[in-house]
C-alpha cells in the first residue's frame, strides 16, 4: 500500500482525497497497489467531516512518519510550503503540488532537492489546472523545440472577460459574481492584476528552456482596466478580449509577457468561454499544438493532482534530470517588441489624423453611444514606440494589444 498524506485541506485538498477515495478501485488497477491517505496537515479542526481523523497539526508527524513515501502539497503561498515541502523531500519522500506560487519561486531549487534524494517533485496541476500541460512537455514533445508558448492560462479572468462580453456588465459586478460561484478568491488580485497567469508561463518558459525564468522579470497587466466601452469595441470590431501569456524563445532570450489581447473570432482562443483555458505551442516538428480544458475548480486541479501521485507510485526515484536548472535565462525588455495596438481616444478625427504622422495609417472605429471618443488600431508599431506617444498625448484612453 502506498501511504499518502496531504499538506492543506481546502479545496484542492479536500477534491485530492475525494479523487482517491472515489477512484481507489480505478486507481489500484492502474498502480497495482491500493493509494491510501494516512494523514491530513491543517491548522483547522474538521468536526463532521468523513476524514477529521486523519487531521494532524505539527508537519513532523508526517516528515518523521516512514510509512508514509508521498506528500500532496496544496497549502499555497511560499515560505512556509517550500520549507515543508524542503522536509518531505530531504526524509526520502516524493512530493505532487499544485502550487504555482511556489514552483514560480523555488521549481529549480525543489527540481534538485528531489533529485538529490532520489525521489519525485511533480507540479502538474501548477499550471492550466487539469490540462495536461506539463506531462506532454516532459514526454511527449521531448524531439521537439518548442519555439511559442501562447495561451488563456487563468479560469477566473477568462470567466470575468466572457460574462463582460455576453453581459454588458460591468468590472465590478463580474468580479463579485465569480467570487460567488467560487471561481475567485475573497482576494483576487493574483488573478486579476495577471500575477497567477505570470507564474504559469514563467513555469512552462522554465521547462521549455531548461532554464530558470524569473518571474517577476514578466511584463505583466491584468484585466482591472478593462470596461464595458473596451467590450462594445470590441464586438463593433468582431473581437474578443482574453487575457493570455506568451512566452518565445530566440536570441538567448525569454520574451514573455502577460496581457489582455484582442482576438478576431475566427482565431481559435476566441471561442475559449468562460472558465476554461487553452493552451497553444508551437513547435518545430509537430507545428501548432492546443491543450484545452478546465483551467481551475476542485476536481479538475485534484484531478491532475491525483495524476501525479500516480506516476510518482509507480515511479518513485528520480530517473530524470530536473526540468531546470538553477542558471537563469534572461526576460527580454518589451521595447522593441513590434505588434498592432487598439486604442481609445478622447478626440475627434483632426486628431486621429495629426497621431497618424507617429503611429502610420491608423482604422478608425465608431461606436454609437459613445461620443466624445473614438477607437483606432494601428500597423505594425514598436512597444516603445506607442508608449512614447501613450505619455505625449493625454487625449488617449487606454490601450489593448491586438494578438497575433
């Protein structure tokens, strides 16, 4: 028997013991062993709950515990997860997180510390929830260079975008929705301000180069500015806003950036609805590559969770290289990063005709019910480019990036 034991028991949590409880016999067939958890870390008593006698408070009770041989890590945050996770690992035992905040932070770091002791550090459910993301870079595109990463990497934003779209409504009111269904936290600014889409693809830029990509080094806008006027451009323009992160490699260089993007609706990710994700990479064999699927929620990220305890059960010694390594790979400065730009302006046409002596031939758009402004998407501009002009001229609203 494979004994388990669980570091945090809220959602995710809480949805990996259901999977396993539910599954045992589907899961048993696959692994030739039953899976069982022995023990549940958390602060907090669960009176009434199926599992309450498994809930433990003092992390030694598991580290010095033998018997049990795998961890699932699911508290979140940083420090305190990276200094249990540190002791599961170094006690000889396998660990399977879900934790992106600290696999962003310290991947390369645990990648080592697993492989020091011989044992497994596995994040699939780090990134895009229960799409298999992670697993296919490490074993099923390994002949491939992965030259793009491109892709909705946040279920609550895609949720919020999509009900803005469809509904008319407002930032606001979208927000308290989703906190309502569960899609976002109490405090969700590691959703909306692109923070949690920002550690997604500095995790799979990290695996795709070998390499550690930092983080915080990622251009990184999240969708707190985007109104009910930037969804009627929008349809006038046959678009949809979604917030994506896109990470490509060349020059020795990372260049990634999170950011909401208008797509034309014949594009692919513009039928990505509500709190799924979706994924694109583009590689030099296989091409163009989608992995679409729940990016959030309880049992879908337990799911993928689960997944890797499995693999970790019927391969519990670190037979690979770590992902990455320690050595860093720089994040290239967006500056020179050319693209089209759609922009809301608080002028007349006169004006529009003066920016285009900066910008190049500009498309005009009008949207009735909204005087005093007009819309405008530019050529081919550099980021820098358009910024200088963003500082020049007061008279310009806000800006969206048009994808690709």
């Amino acid at each position: 028997m494979a004994k388990v034991a669980v570091l945090g028991y809220g959602t995710v949590g809480s949805g990996v013991v259901e999977v396993l409880h539910r599954n045992a016999d589907l899961i048993t067939a696959r692994t030739g062993e039953p899976i069982e958890v022995v023990k549940i870390l958390d602060l907090r008593e669960f009176p009434g709950d199926p599992f309450e006698h498994l809930v433990v408070h003092d992390i030694k009770e598991i580290v010095e515990d033998r018997t049990i041989r795998f961890v699932v890590e699911t508290m979140g945050g940083v420090n305190v997860a990276t200094d249990f996770v540190s002791q599961c690992l170094r006690a000889g035992k396998s660990v399977v997180t879900s934790n992106k905040a600290m696999v962003a932070a310290n991947g390369s770091m645990l990648l080592k510390l697993a492989q020091d002791n011989d044992v497994r550090f596995l994040f699939e459910a780090s990134v895009g929830g229960g799409i298999p993301i992670i697993r296919n870079l490490r074993s099923c595109l390994t002949a491939d260079h992965i030259e793009k990463i491109f892709g909705i990497l946040n279920g609550t934003t895609n949720y919020m975008l999509t009900k803005m779209y469809e509904d008319g409504a407002d930032y606001d009111t979208v927000l308290k929705e989703a906190q309502d269904k569960g899609f976002a936290e109490a405090d969700p600014s590691a959703d909306v301000e692109g923070w949690d889409a920002c550690r997604k693809i500095a995790i799979l830029s990290s695996i795709v180069t070998g390499k550690a990509v930092d983080f915080e080094e990622i251009h990184t806008e999240g969708i707190t500015k985007i109104t009910p006027e930037d969804m009627a451009y929008a349809k006038q323009m046959d678009h949809v806003i979604r917030l994506v992160g896109s990470s490509i490699v060349k020059d020795g260089q990372v260049h990634a950036m999170v950011a909401p993007m208008l797509f034309d609706k014949e594009h692919a990710l513009a039928g990505v609805n509500m709190e799924f994700n979706a994924i694109f990479l583009t590689s030099d064999m296989l091409g163009d590559t989608m992995f679409y699927g729940q990016g959030a929620g309880k049992l879908p990220t337990a799911s993928a969770v689960v997944s890797d305890v499995i693999e970790a059960v019927m391969s519990p010694t670190a037979s690979e290289r770590p992902e990455w390594s320690a050595d860093r790979i720089p994040v290239a400065a967006l500056g020179k990063e050319k693209r089209r730009f759609f922009a809301r302006v608080a002028a007349d046409k006169a004006f529009v005709t003066e920016l285009e002596k900066e910008l190049g031939s500009l498309w005009v758009i009008k949207v009735e019910g909204l005087g005093g402004e007009l819309g405008i998407v530019t050529g081919e501009v550099s980021e820098a480019d358009f910024m200088l002009c963003e500082q020049k001229h007061p008279e310009i609203i806000s800006k969206i990036r048009l994808a690709d």
